[in-house]
C-alpha cells in the first residue's frame, strides 16, 4: 500500500535489568542443567528484575537511549505506543507513564497487546499515523517482565524469559527522503490462543480478591513443542510475504532481526528462507525471550556492536502468544547522533 508520506526509523534503544541469572542459577531451582538449556534453547542468561523495577521504568530508560540515539526533542514526539503483556498496571497506561517521564508534553499515549509480536503491530500503527500525514514522530516502544508470571517451579517455562525493554522512533520522511519502512504484514489465529497464556489475570477471572488454587495461579503456560512448530512456518511464511509486498526477494534481505525466543528457531527458519547466519542477529544467548523488547533489543545490540552498519535492509519478524505473527521490512539509515 502506498501511503502519502513516506516513514523513516531514525532511533533505537534498549534497556535491561541489572541483575543476570544464569543457567546455573536456575539448576538450583529446578531439575534443568546448563547442558539442557544451552543446546534446547541456545539461552546462557538473562536479565530478572529487582522488587523495585518495573515495565514502565524499563520502558522509560529505553525511551531515552533511543531518543538519545536519533537526537530529538522529547516535546517533538506526537505519539507513544508501548507494546507491552505485562503492564504496570491496566491504568495508566504505560506509555501515559513513558509520556510523563521523558516529557513528551506534545504527544497522545496507549498501549497494545500482541505478546511478542507487539512492536510488528505497533511499527505498523505508527506507518498509519505518519503515512496519513497526521503525525510527523512517532515513539514505539516494547517491553516486558514476564518474570513476574513465570512458575519458578516448571522447568518447561522458567529457564525460558527474561526481562527487557526496546524502542524505536519513526519519523515523517521529509522532502528528498526516501520511504525507509517498506512493507508491514500482520497476522492473528486466535484459535491457538491456549498455546501460550497467561490466564487468571483479567476480568474472565471473578474472584478476583480470593486466592485461587495453585493450578489456577496467575503463571505462563505454554505447549513449547506445538508452538516451536507454529514458529517453524510462521516465519517464513511472514518473511516471504513482506519481501513480497516490498517488491523484493529474500535474497535482498541484508539482515533478519528475528524474535529471540529459541536460537533452534532462528537456526531452522533462516535455513528454510536460504539466510545464511551471518545475516542474522541474536543476542538470545544473553537475555532469553524477551517478548515485545526482543526484535528491538536485538536491533539495537546489533548496532552496537557494528554488525548492522547503515544503510542495511532489514527483515524484522515477530511470533508469539495471540497467537499472533508478523514482520516489516526496513531500511535502515540512521547514524547514532551521540557519535
Ligand atoms: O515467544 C513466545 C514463543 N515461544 C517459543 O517460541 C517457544 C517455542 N518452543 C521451544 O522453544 C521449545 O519447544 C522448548 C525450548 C520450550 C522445549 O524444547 P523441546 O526440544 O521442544 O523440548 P520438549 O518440550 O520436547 O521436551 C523434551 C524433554 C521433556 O522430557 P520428556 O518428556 O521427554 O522426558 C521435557 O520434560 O525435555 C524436558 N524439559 C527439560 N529438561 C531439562 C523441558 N524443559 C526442561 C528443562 N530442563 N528446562
């Protein structure tokens, strides 16, 4: 679809929990071993927040990184969408939060929930909102603690997440400027939604001032082999479909920023869609999952540490619980305006 105005990514930023666990850590919780996670997963650590951290204080740091990072006014931005499973609370909305914090005095608010393919949906509002010339800056941010849901006693799904937060900033193209943001597709099957859940958290749940039974406590619940399946197709499937949509081929691809859930799913559908690895970004070793902040954390990583150096095509995709998937292609141009 061609949209009035062109869209540019001019920022990224992440942050993370000071405190690592290792695979070692969780050997003393549960009968796993560091052998099992590493070659199951390709996960050595990943970050857990304090009592007293939060998603939005999480969000809020990644925030400034990426504003930092594209060199902008925080009173220039027009609108904040945090991507987010884990809210602080159901109101205020985290980015009313993220708004207040980083002074953002101009810009509307609200969050969206789309699991780990949060920041897919949220890139692809923001496109919306440039494209139709109604904002000019746009803030999208993705984060989540799903340490806070997590059953410290089931070895399926402890040894899995972590805690994080990624953002990215999307600008109106000015005259002279190329579209950068290519092509967004977007997929939900509410069908497998029981896949992987966290229930017992919203209204569904009446009691909500009773202490439910164990098996029903408020813990992610995930059936990992059907949905290491599902992720198997999904991405291709998604990659191919944007490329598609872009007018390119998969081989134009520079690099694929996938959702770092399992390294063996990154491995696998890079080798169905032909990417060989040196195009492909994760930092799924140090974090584990990090939901709606992974495809941004591992952007920016990648730019840190020069292995995405501008201009480079990218393919971001995402997959999780809905279940939901997608991806966008990128180009991305931007200089880190700290030097
Ligand atoms: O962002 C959301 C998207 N989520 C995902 O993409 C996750 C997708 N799924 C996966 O990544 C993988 O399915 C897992 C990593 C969750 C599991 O790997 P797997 O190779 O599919 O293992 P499995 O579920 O088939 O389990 C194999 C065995 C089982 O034992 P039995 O039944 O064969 O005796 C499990 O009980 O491994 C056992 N197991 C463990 N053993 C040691 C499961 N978790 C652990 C563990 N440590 N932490």
């Amino acid at each position: 679809m061609n949209l009035p105005v062109g869209a540019r990514l001019v920022g990224v930023g992440a942050a993370v929990p000071s405190a690592v666990v290792t695979n070692a850590d969780l050997e003393k919780l549960v009968d796993t071993s560091d052998e099992w996670i590493k070659t199951r997963t390709g996960i050595r650590e990943r970050r857990v927040v304090s009592e007293d951290e939060s998603a939005s204080g999480l969000a809020i740091e990644a925030a400034k990184d990426a504003i930092g990072f594209a060199g902008i006014d925080p009173a220039s931005i027009d609108l904040i969408i945090v991507a987010t499973s884990t809210p602080d609370n159901l109101y205020p909305s985290t980015a009313c939060m993220v708004q207040a914090a980083i002074g953002a005095t101009r810009a509307s608010a609200f969050d969206l929930e789309a699991a780990c393919t949060g920041v897919i949906y949220a890139l692809s509002i923001a496109q919306q909102f440039i494209g139709s010339d109604t904002y000019k800056t746009v803030l999208v941010i993705g984060v989540d603690i799903h340490s806070r849901f997590l059953n410290w006693e089931d070895r399926n799904t402890c040894v899995l997440f972590g805690d994080g937060a990624g953002a990215l900033i999307m600008k109106a193209a000015e005259k002279g400027e190329e579209n950068e943001v290519l092509s967004i597709y977007l997929r939900a099957d509410g069908t497998g939604g029981h896949l992987l859940c966290i229930p017992n958290y919203g209204t569904a749940y009446p009691h909500a001032d009773s202490t439910p039974p164990k098996a029903m406590h408020r813990f992610l619940h995930m059936n990992g082999r059907v949905v290491y399946e599902f992720a198997l197709n999904a991405v291709p499937e998604a990659v191919r479909t944007v490329c598609a949509k872009a007018n390119m081929k998969v081989e134009d691809i520079d690099f694929l920023v996938p959702h770092q859930a399992n390294k063996r799913i990154i491995l696998a559908a890079s080798e169905r869609l032909g990417i060989p690895m040196s195009k492909v970004v994760s930092n799924v070793d140090e974090y584990g999952n990090t939901s709606a902040a992974s495809i941004p954390l591992a952007l920016s990583d990648a730019i840190r540490r020069k292995q995405v150096i501008p201009p480079a095509t990218c393919a971001l995709v995402g997959f999780g619980g809905g279940l939901t998937w997608g991806a966008a292609i990128v180009r991305w141009t931007a200089k880190d305006k700290r030097g």
